[in-house]
C-alpha cells in the first residue's frame, strides 16, 4: 500500500494534549488517527445509505398516495383513535 503524507494545521495544545493521549494508549498519533478517519468514512457511508433508503421509502410512499392506495394523516389517526377508545 503507497503510504500518503496527511498535513493539518491545529493549536498546539490539542495536538499536545492528542501526542500525550496516542502515547498513553500505546498507540502511534498516525494509528489513531488512521482509526479515526476509517470511523468517519463508514459513519458517512452509513447515512448515505440510511438517507438514500429513507428516500426510496418515501417515494414509494408518495407513488402509493398518487395510485389512491395511501390513508391520509386523518384518517390513520381516526383510524388509532378508535383501536385507543376500543381498548380502553
């Protein structure tokens, strides 16, 4: 694997206090932060995918409303209204 040179700029006491913290777990700052960029990345590719399903749903949904096979917000709420006071 071709190793790539990363450069940030921070304030020197975060980076003091991330060096101080790296060594205490007995990692390197590069692992750590190589751990926590892996993280990030599979977090955004998560919500993508989340939102990207959470799309499709509601797409389906609006598509069910347009060919008349939707209940609208009233009538699902009347509909538990009455399953509440039936079981009550």
């Amino acid at each position: 694997m071709k190793a790539a040179v990363f450069t940030m700029k921070l304030e020197a006491d975060l980076r003091a206090e991330f060096m101080a913290e790296a060594e205490a777990s007995h990692r390197s700052a590069s692992q750590v932060v190589r751990e926590f960029m892996r993280a990030f990345v599979q977090q955004q590719r998560a919500q993508r995918e989340h939102d990207a399903f959470l799309q499709r749903k509601v797409e389906v949904a609006r598509a069910s409303m347009r060919d008349g096979l939707g209940r609208s917000n009233e009538e699902v709420e009347a509909a538990f209204a009455a399953l509440r006071t039936a079981h009550s």
